[in-house]
C-alpha cells in the first residue's frame, strides 16, 4: 500500500484498527486514516480531527476521508465540507439530488 493513495476500499478496514505499541498510546484510526489516505498530520489538522470525532460519527469521517481521495482533493478543509454538507442535507446512499431542473414536455395531450 502506498502511503497517501486509495488503493482500493480495504484502506479503511486496514486502518480501521488501532495501532498499539509498548511505548506509545494507542493512536486513534481517523488519525491513521487521514495519514494513509491524504497526508501526514499537522498539529491543526490533528485537532479539528480531534473536534470532528465529538461532532461526527465515526465512520462518517472515514467515508468522507475516502470520497476526498477518490475525487484526489487531499485538504482537510475539502472533507470538512463534506461533512457539513452531510449534517446539513443528510448522508444518504443514493444519488445526489440533480440541480437541474426537470425538463416539462413541449407538447399538451389534450382530449
């Protein structure tokens, strides 16, 4: 696996587990995720991950950290966006509303 990339969907179950060594504290597996799949932590990053986890479910932010390196936009700021739109409008499984609006026939049938 490459560091960085989205090789394919098992990235999250890989990080899904925590990492404990003898000597360190277990490190939680949004941190291993965004460090996996987007780019090495900052101290700000590492703490609006931090407040994300109070805010969001967690698997939340595991699936947006993965549609952000499917789209190859690796920015905390661009999977912040995604979960506020998800809080705002709801993370459904469908298809995303289309903003286009829907076309009426040119034509009357009329009787």
């Amino acid at each position: 696996m490459a560091k960085g990339r989205l090789i394919n969907r098992k990235v999250i179950d890989i990080v899904s587990e925590t990492a404990e060594d003898s000597n360190s504290i277990p490190t939680p597996n949004v941190f291993k995720a965004y460090e996996s799949n987007i780019q090495m932590l900052t101290p700000v990053v590492s703490d609006k991950l931090r407040d994300a986890v109070k805010t969001y479910p967690e698997q939340w932010i595991f699936d947006a950290i993965t549609e952000s390196a499917e789209q190859n936009k690796r920015s905390w700021r661009y999977i912040e966006a995604i979960l506020e739109r998800w809080q705002s409008e709801g993370k459904g499984g469908g298809k995303r509303p289309s903003k286009q609006p829907e076309k009426k026939p040119l034509y009357r049938v009329v009787n």
